[in-house]
C-alpha cells in the first residue's frame, strides 16, 4: 500500500525530467527593495503558457524562466517599466495583465460614465414625477 | 410605447444570455504571435546544445540567404510530430538552424538519433532566454529569417505536411 503511494506520487511528480531551474525562477533578490519591485511586476505579466495565470503565481517553466528574467534585468538596473516595455514589444499589451487606454480599450474606461449617465437619464423621469 | 419599453428588460436578459453563451463556448487559449515580424532578430550568442558542436547565434542568421530557425525541445511531443517535415525541408535545399529550449545535450543527441537532423546549427537556451528575446511563446515554432537577419514571417505550432508549400513559398518570397 505505502509502496504503490510512494510510486504513484513518483509519477505524478512532473519535475522528474525536467531541467534544474534558472537561478532567479524562485530565489528572491538579495535586495528587499528590487525583490519588491520584481515581485509587484512578476504579479502583472500574464504567463504565455498558462494564460490565466500571472508569472508570479504559476507554476509552468517558462514562467519560472521569465521570472528569472524579470529579477536579472530589475537586478541589473532596469526599472519595472522599461522590463514590462521590452515584454510588450516582443509580446504585445496581451502579456501584461495593466491594458494601456488605446482605440481597443477606451470602452472599459468610458463605459461605468456612460452607463451612469444613461441610469441617471433613466431615472430622472421617475424622480421627477414624485415630486 | 408603453408596450414596448414592457419587453426591454427581457430583451436585454437576451442579450446577456447570448454573450455569454458565445463567451464560454469561446477557446480562451489565445494564440500570441511575436511582434518582432518584419523587424531585425535580436542580437544573441548561444552555446552548442551538443557538446563540441557550434553553437548559434544571431550573425549566423545573416548571411545572405533565408534560412529557418526552428525552435524545439526533446521533452515536446508535437516537436517529433513535425521531425519529418523538417527532414522534407533540408531535402528540399533549405537551411534550417534550431534552437533547443530548456534542454539536455545527451538528450537533444538522442532526440536527432531517433527522429533525424535537419539542423546545420543548434543552439542551447537552457532558460529560454532567446526565446523569450524573440517572442515566441512556446515549443515547435519556426521563424522565417531573411538574408539580413530580419523576421519574416513566424509559424506557430509543428509544420504539419499541409504547410510545407507555404513555408517553401515563404522563404522563396524571403530572398
């Protein structure tokens, strides 16, 4: 019984052929303060293979290598955004969980104003009736 | 009028239901292709991905003719699937470099023993460093580089047969 447990978990456990993983996958920086700055970003990049899933919380190993990515380049002086910039441009807005206002974009901003607007138009009606 | 406006919250219960029926009937997996077609490859420098090899880099990409880089790894099943088309490309004249993600040299050795080597170089990017560089967002992909180390034109997922023409033609339209 313990032995078919121990052999089942030996075969669910995905990392028996994988590759050691990069340095910085899941190593904080020495520095709190970059580590800060690296986890907060880690947090708004989507992971490509899990797409739901931020980097920071998945669990995929191209996710633990553009962790390790993002904490080298934070490590090596590069500011959150100018890393978020270089993801962007190699993988578009959709790799960053923060969508900038664009053509594409505007209606998550303006529709809550519109649709206030349009309850408030609605509403007035009544309002004044009562009166 | 009094009428009609009585059927509009129905009408927009409707509406509602048919979004979301066409919402979670909707793959959520998105395909992301790299952004970096038409522009300049990225400088980089890999190692052999076997030992004693030559490894890859981005100056040998640039060198006149197209050539097409493929991005794969021994531990990918769909990498294996594509293997014989790879093997019809190099019969076919073309030049196919590669770049091995997150890989073993003695493993990526017994991954071309057993399903053939189409590449003239091989380069090893054990965390995905070039990968990322280059936009691509998973295993097989396959870029399109032209004689002057630009990006032509990317193929996302195994070449299946099918596509084989279409890649000729690609890079007969890279020269």
């Amino acid at each position: 019984m313990k032995a078919a447990f121990f052999l089942l978990l030996a075969l669910a456990s995905p990392t028996l052929a994988d590759m050691p993983k990069a340095a910085l996958a899941d190593t904080q920086l020495a520095d709190p303060k970059l580590e800060a700055e690296a986890s907060a970003l880690m947090h708004r990049l989507r992971c490509l293979v899990c797409q739901g899933q931020s980097i920071a919380d998945s669990d995929a190993d191209m996710a633990g290598d553009m962790r390790a990515l993002v904490r080298e380049k934070i490590q090596a002086g590069e500011t959150p955004d100018e890393v978020r910039a270089w993801l962007i441009q190699r993988y578009g807005n959709w790799v960053s969980f923060d969508p900038p206002l664009d053509r594409s974009t505007w209606p998550l901003w303006a529709a809550p104003a519109l649709l206030l607007l349009a309850g408030i138009w609605l509403a007035r009606g009544r309002f004044r009736r009562r009166r | 009028m009094k009428r009609a406006i009585i059927w509009a919250p129905l009408l927009v219960f409707a509406i509602f239901v048919a979004m979301f029926a066409f919402g979670l009937n909707r793959s959520p997996e998105q395909v992301i292709s790299s952004r970096l077609v038409g522009q300049k490859l990225p400088d980089f420098a890999l190692p052999g991905a076997l030992p004693g090899q030559p490894g890859l880099a981005s100056a040998d990409l640039a060198k006149g003719k197209p050539r097409l880089l493929n991005i794969f790894a021994s531990w990918c099943v769909p990498c294996v699937a594509e293997a014989p088309q790879l093997m019809a490309l190099k019969q076919a004249g073309v030049q196919i470099d590669a770049i091995a993600i997150r890989d073993r040299p003695e493993d990526v050795a017994n991954f071309l023993k057993r399903w053939g080597n189409p590449y003239a170089r091989i380069g090893g990017d054990k965390q995905s460093r070039v990968q990322i560089a280059l936009g691509s967002s998973g295993v097989p992909e396959s870029f399109i580089i032209d004689g002057r180390g630009v990006i032509r034109h990317q193929h996302i997922g195994d070449i299946r047969p099918e596509d084989v023409p279409a890649i000729i033609a690609a890079l007969e339209a890279a020269r």
